[in-house]
C-alpha cells in the first residue's frame, strides 16, 4: 500500500495482552495455535500453550552458515528472523504413512481433522504456503486451512533477501490477520489489518477493541518499508529464469561443488522444496506392512535413480539441479519461482554457500560473456 492509503485505512490496535488474549479465544474456538518459541537455542516453530510461550526479548544474528539468538533491550516478540523450521511441516510432513495393510487387509491411512492456527508468519513464509499449495494441489496442504496471522517484518535477518524477491517484508494477499509490532514510550503494540471474515470474526471475540491511531498506522508502515532497505542482500536484477538455462555449462557448477557437502540442508529448510519418496516397512513377525513417505532431497545420489544408475553423479550437476530448478525451471511448472527469499538455505548451510551470491556470480560471468540481460 502507499503512503496516503497507510495512513488513512481502517486499523485495529492490539496491546500485548491483547496478543496474549487472542491466543486464547483462538484455543476456546478449537484451534491449535502454533507459533514460535523458544527451544534448544534457536526460535522454532511450536504449539503454544499461551501467549507466555513467544519469544519475548529475542532476535536473531544470521549469516552463512551461521545462526545464533541474542538478548534484546526489549520485549518485542517478533523481532526475530526465520529459523530452521518453516510452516512446511504442517501442510506437507515430513513423514507420513500412506497405507498400511495386515491379516486384517488393506487401510489406507487418514489424517487427522486439525484446526490450526498459524501465528507470526512472515511474508516470506505466507508465499511459501502459496506456492506449497499450488504445487501439492489435491494433496496434503489442500487437506489444511489454517486461519493465518502473520507478521510485517520490521527487522530483517542476515540473510534475508526477500524484498528482491518480490514476496516481503510486507506480507500480501492470504492472511486472515495481518500485525505490525511496535514499541515506543506509548507502550507495547500491534497495529492489526483485518484479511478475512473469519480473522475479523476472531478479532470481535476480544474485549476492548479499537481503532489504531493513524500515527500509529503511519509507523507501522514505515517500520515495514524500511525493513526492505535494510536488507543485506538481494537476487541481482537480471532474467534469472534464463540466466540459468543460459549457465547450463557454467564452470561455475564445479567451483560450487567443491565447497558443497551435498547434506541437503538447503532442500530441507527450504520452506517450497517439496520432494518425496516412499519407503516399505514390513513386520515379518505379524505380517503387517506399511507403505509411507518421507521428505527426499534432490541432493541425494539415489534421487536421479533409473535403471542402470543415477543421472546426476557429480555433486555440480546436483547443485545445479536445485538451483536451476528453484530460479528457472519452477517457473515452467508452476507460474512463479521457487524461491521466497527467506535466506534459510544460506544460513543452515554447513559451509555458508549463499544463493545470492551464488546467482550473482553466474549473472557476472554471463555478462562477461554478453550473455545477459537486466
């Protein structure tokens, strides 16, 4: 939205207990809140018990192949960047079983009616969700309609390169709920922007509402949009589905591989990659079998198996698989890229291989060629 339109479109203020608050009639209403907390050094996401269970005081350092939290002055409780996790698992486990079958014949497996609630989901991860639900349509993430609440990103991470993507800091369209944080001498905030009949129907159930002053409204927006510039990285500006086409025989492959390790770290952060495969267990005691999926990564030897051996040996041509997939090729499937610009990949990267840089150097090498085009 512009300017003249933060200023003057209708928004609810929230106070931190108020935060507290809706997560409570979202749990009386049957939901289960999931949203992020604490545990084992890092901001993961998890059910909630209540609103004590958020981050409060907590950001982020980021970096290639780094990631740590760090104490703030304040209680902010979304001042973090994305972690590890991504909301992926929900809508597209990580395991699941199939089908199973015994003495008793052939039951396929059904999954649980659960009522979720997404709580703090940046822009970034929303088109995530997009993109997970247009590539797995019919499937597991149609199965799931979350009521989502997501989150301006006012401080962005190390490596958070969404607004060169096109996809954040401001979330669009898809949220039931929409807060920007703020915390100033007037207190403890959330600016709220109402998506859905449904949000607005979660947001009546609170005592006490009102209309968020328009200064407020104001410094939401430009908290959100001077996110965007603080950002340290960013895709460069070229045709980046045919640059990678065009870098098929790019040295640049070889240069990579010998720094990556090929662990899949990358693929399974990734909050779009969608690769699976399928695994037999047997019980020879009981005759009972079951048939499951399990997330895969193309960066597996045996993930280009035909018969006679892999296509893809080399770690180079695996590596440019995923990337050429993620940029290029995904648009060919699925209308838009792969990629979100959460910046997971380059930080939960053992040896800090950074997509950015990755792309910029193959844009750099074709314009040295005459090869590329802004």
């Amino acid at each position: 939205m512009d300017d003249q339109s933060a200023a003057t479109s209708a928004r609810v203020e929230l106070s931190r207990r108020g935060l507290d608050d809706l997560i409570a009639v979202l749990q009386h209403d049957g939901y289960r809140v999931v949203g992020p907390t604490v545990r084992d050094d890092a901001v993961v996401l998890a059910e909630l018990g209540s609103g004590s269970d958020l981050p409060a005081g907590w950001s982020v350092d980021s970096a290639p192949g780094r990631y740590r939290l760090r104490r703030r002055a304040d209680a902010a409780v979304f001042a973090h960047s994305a972690g590890a996790q991504s909301w992926k698992q929900f809508l597209h486990p990580a395991h699941r079983t199939l089908w199973t079958t015994d003495d008793r014949g052939f039951t396929p497996a059904s999954a649980p009616a659960v009522r979720y609630a997404f709580l703090g989901v940046r822009a970034c991860d929303l088109a995530a969700i997009t993109t997970l639900r247009t590539v797995l349509r019919g499937g597991s993430a149609d199965r799931i309609d979350p009521l989502i609440i997501t989150v301006g990103c006012t401080e962005p991470g190390g490596v958070c390169f969404c607004a060169s993507m096109g996809t954040g800091p401001d979330p669009g369209p898809g949220y039931d709920l929409s807060l920007v944080e703020l915390i100033d001498e007037r207190g403890h905030r959330f600016v709220v922007d109402i998506g859905t009949q449904r949000g607005g129907d979660v947001l009546a159930a609170l005592p006490s509402l009102q209309s968020a002053a328009p200064a407020d409204v104001q410094s939401a927006h430009d908290a959100v949009a001077a996110a965007a510039l603080q950002m340290q990285r960013a895709m460069p500006e070229v045709d980046l589905r045919q640059l990678l086409v065009d870098s098929r025989e790019s040295p640049r492959w070889d240069d990579i591989a010998e720094r990556c390790l090929q662990c899949g770290n990358c693929t399974m952060v990734c909050p779009t990659c969608f690769c699976t495969t399928t695994e037999d267990h047997t019980d020879l005691a009981t005759g009972a079998a079951e048939h499951s999926q399990r997330w895969a990564s193309c960066f597996e030897i045996d993930f280009s198996y035909l018969h006679g051996g892999a296509v893809r040996q080399s770690g180079a041509s695996r590596y440019r698989q995923w990337l050429t997939h993620k940029l290029s090729s995904w648009h060919d499937q699925f209308g838009s890229s792969g990629c979100v610009g959460c910046g997971r990949c380059i930080a939960w990267c053992p040896v800090g291989i950074d997509i950015t840089a990755e792309a910029a150097a193959l844009a750099a090498d074709a314009r040295s060629a005459g090869g590329v085009d802004s």
